[in-house]
C-alpha cells in the first residue's frame, strides 16, 4: 500500500468491550506501520464501564479501589499515563506512520492538534476550555491511580478540572496516541470537569465534529475520510483479543 502522508481514513465504531478496543488499536498501529493500513482515526465508545492501565503501572493498584471500582472490568492499554476509568466519555485512537502530516514537529505535535481539536469541538458546545500548560509530579510509580487526578502540559481543562487527556506509544514505524474526552462522571472517585451538556448528546456532536476541527487544527493540508474496516484488520484484531483478555498482559509489571 502507497501511504500519503496528508491522508487520515476515519473510522466510526460502535461500543465495544476493553479488550476489543484494545485489540483493535493494536492491530492498527502494527499494520500502519507495515504499510498495510492507511493512517487512521478512530472514535468509539465502551459497552460497559471499564478500567484501562497504563501501560506502566501496576495492577496491584487497583486492590485499593472501592469495591464498586473493583467490580469493573479492567483492561491494560499499549499507552502510558494513568488509570482512566471509561464511561460516558468519547474515545479516540490515532495509528500514524513515521513522516505523517499531523505528526509534523515531531509526536508531541499530535497532542497539541488534537487537543486544540477538542478545544474547538467543546467551544461550539458552550463550554470554554483550555490546555493546562503545566506538568505535575505525578507518574507510574508515584500516582495518582486515575490519569484525571494528574496533569500534563497538554491536558484539555473547564476551569481547573480535567475534561481530555491523551498518551502514546511510539514505535519505529508509527505512533498509537489514545485520548478521552469524558463527557459525564457516574464515579466520584475519578476527578473529571462536568460539561453541562447532557453525555448523549455531547457525544454524538463529538463523533461528528471532532474530525473537522481536526483539519482545522492541522496546520498542513489533510484529507480526512470516512472509511471502513477492512477484514484482513478485523482478522488481526480479533486474534489479540486472547492477549488482551489474559492475565499475564493484565497484570503485568
């Protein structure tokens, strides 16, 4: 497959589990890095409540949660950063190849676009939000458990309250970055900013404008389409729904 390097295939999924999103975003930042997808967009949701951990921290953390917390499912995910517990919220996965328009000025440059992207989306809701500008000393070993509880330059604030934040994990090929914007909290033990807006309709709007602002926020010419999965990719992903679904991976350090 010829990559263009100001191409973006956007996909739209339909609520799935922890692990099959976690598969899917894997599949697809190994086959665009062999050149066998093209760049992609993906937006989704989760079919249920559910824990992700980054890729560095330690499942054990999780023995302290309330015992509702302990009930949900947990999944690990190939990026860092901390917990998120997934809900109401609009997930996004960008699977990009080395040399990509959007990740001109190197990977962290993808923060800031998408990010301003999500700026843009929340604005056009009434919401006025902002990018934190600052780091925290937070981390893998030292906590918070909940990424929302920690803060990163790039982070996407309503006031001081969290609403977005994203991770990567970079390989020689390509970048994999995972964002959420959580739209309704229904756990008081995971900080998040509350939009006013009601969770249904914050992310309908999400799904549709998210990849406009996105072109806005480019800063190069991008064409960005609605595409489909190919089976070949849903083939590749649903073979590492094991992994994903495994203990070994889960409750690796």
């Amino acid at each position: 497959m010829t990559t263009r390097v100001d191409q973006l295939r956007v996909l739209q999924d339909e609520p799935l589990s922890g692990v099959a999103n976690m598969a899917r975003d894997e599949a697809l930042l190994a086959r665009v890095g062999e050149g066998l997808s093209p760049p992609t967009l993906r937006l989704y949701e989760w079919r249920e409540p559910t824990i992700s951990l980054g890729y560095f921290q330690s499942a054990d953390a999780t023995s302290a949660l309330s015992a509702d917390l302990r009930s949900l499912a947990v999944v690990r995910r190939l990026t860092g950063g901390g917990a998120i517990l997934h809900d109401l919220e609009l997930t996004y996965s960008f699977a990009l190849p080395h040399g990509h328009a959007l990740l001109s000025g190197g990977p962290n440059a993808l923060y800031e676009r998408a990010h301003d992207a999500v700026i843009a989306c929340l604005s056009a809701l009434g919401v006025q939000a902002w990018r934190g500008c600052a780091n925290d000393d937070s981390g893998a070993a030292r906590g918070p458990f909940f990424c929302f509880a920690r803060r990163h330059c790039f982070d996407v604030l309503v006031g001081d309250d969290k609403i977005a934040g994203s991770a990567q994990r970079r390989t020689t090929r390509a970048v994999l970055q995972h964002g959420s914007v959580i739209v309704g909290s229904r756990f008081a033990e995971q900080p998040v900013a509350l939009l006013g807006v009601s969770p249904p309709e914050a992310v309908r709007f999400l799904r549709e404008d998210f990849p406009r602002r996105l072109l806005d926020a480019a800063g190069a010419p991008l064409d960005a389409r609605a595409g489909t999965w190919a089976t070949d990719e849903l083939t590749e992903a649903d073979a590492l729904v094991l992994k994903y679904a495994g203990a070994d991976w889960t409750a690796r350090q």
